[in-house]
C-alpha cells in the first residue's frame, strides 16, 4: 500500500472559475443536444452534468492535445488557467448538488470500472475520489463480462433507489472492453402544491405529425406559464414547477422557430 498522493485537496474555487464552469457546462449540454437532436423525429432526455463530470474525470488523465481537445469539446477551455481548477470547481458544483439536509434527495455518482489488473496511477485514483468522489474499482471483461455487467448494474440500482436496473444491456461489454464510466443521478422531491390523482386520466398523446397515437396517462391541470426569449432565431419557453424549498424549470427548446 503507497501513501496518498501529493496532490492538493479541495479548495473553494474562485467566483470566475464557477462563473466559467457554469458557462461551459451551459454551452456543452446546448451543443449535444443539438448533435442529439438533429434527427427531430425522437424525444431526447440526457443529464448534460453526468455526461461533463464522468468526462473531466479522464480528463484528469490526460495530457497534450488529448487534454486540450478534451477541454474544447467539454468547452472548459476557459477554466484551465490554474492547474486543478477545473477539478475543484467539479468539486464545488457535484459537493452542492450532494448537498444533505434538504426536504428533497438529489444524488449523483460517478465511479469508473477497469480491466483489472490495470495499473492505474495512485494519483488519478485518488484525484478520482477527492475531487469527484468516484473510486475505481477493477473487474474482469476478459473472462467474466457479463458476471461485470451485472455488477454494474447493481451498483446503480443501488444509487438510483432501485429506479435505473440494467442500464447496461446484455452484450453491451466484450472481452475488448478496458474502462467503463458510469454515472448515476437520483431526484425525488415533493411538490408545493400536491397533485389530485382524480385529476389523471387516459389520454391519446400524438409523438409527432404523421406518428402513431399513444394512450397514456396524462394530468389534466392549469399550469401557470411564463415565458422568456432568449436572443437568435430559437425562443425558450420556461415553466416552472415548485417544489418544497426547490424549483424546477422545464425549458423547451424549438430550434424551427
């Protein structure tokens, strides 16, 4: 067993540094959806944050044009004046969005599985934890990948309080299989003002012109909209549903308009 590392452990980040974080994970999640939704015939759902923090987590790993065209894609450029401060700015935002003590559970986990027996270096193992609070753990692709699959899975079970159970489907590791990055979100909150189930009832739901027609359950309420134009051709209608001490802000983006 090595001693820990030499590297600097957290520290509050400047107010530019998460000013500039916060502008590329902005510019980062409006990027890939646009990527994603470019065939507009399908409904896309992602989490930008889990997709940006799994990420600056290789990038902690890399180096050269690897590094610098990470940054690009991820949009971090702008935070990579000081060495770690990216990381510790992904320290500060995950550490609030773990927050404990709220009336609402809002839980995110990043944990990295490798072909063991790979020798990762102490330092981005321990970068791993402290700044993104994600061990890495090794298990075997090679002779045992669908036995690894399931573990996987397990794990995130776990961190979804049973709401995501095979997030990897069969087949989808190989005996070619080094590193898998996987990211859990859970979200569960009360509303400020609680829904009348009397309210539910079985509706048609077209997906779009010219598709098939759904019956689903669908909530008939009068939501009060607000509304809000963002500058260029697309608008961004916003509205928000109020949670106890949160709100959440649905926005949806019309790239025709």
């Amino acid at each position: 067993m090595g001693a820990a590392p030499s590297l600097p452990g957290p520290r509050v980040p400047s107010l530019a540094t998460m000013d500039a974080l916060s502008e590329g994970n902005g510019t980062f999640a409006l990027t890939l959806l646009t990527k994603l939704g470019a065939d507009n015939s399908k409904n896309v759902f992602i989490s930008p944050l889990s997709i940006s923090s799994a990420l600056a987590m290789v990038l902690m790993g890399a180096k050269g044009n690897t590094a610098a065209q990470m940054c690009q894609t991820l949009s971090l450029s702008k935070c990579r004046g000081e060495e770690h401060d990216v990381h510790q700015a992904f320290e500060r935002l995950l550490s609030e969005v773990n927050m404990t003590g709220t009336q609402y559970l809002l839980r995110t986990a990043n944990r990295l599985f490798g072909q063991k027996p790979c020798d990762f270096l102490l330092s981005f193992k321990y970068a791993c934890r402290v700044f993104y609070q994600a061990e890495v753990e090794e298990l075997d692709f090679v002779s045992a990948s669908e036995e690894s699959r399931k573990h996987m899975n397990t794990w995130v079970a776990e961190k979804t309080e049973g709401k995501i159970r095979d997030l990897l489907p069969e087949n989808s590791l190989n005996p070619m299989t080094r590193l898998v990055l996987v990211n859990a979100i859970y979200f569960k909150g009360n509303w400020d003002e609680q829904f009348n189930k009397e309210f539910t009832q079985e509706k048609p739901f077209r997906v779009s012109k010219g598709w098939s027609v759904r019956r689903v359950y669908r909530l008939v309420l009068h939501i009060r909209r607000g509304s809000s134009q963002v500058s260029g051709p697309a608008r961004a209608p916003e509205t928000q549903f109020k949670l106890q001490t949160v709100a959440v802000t649905l926005m949806v983006l019309d790239p025709t308009v």
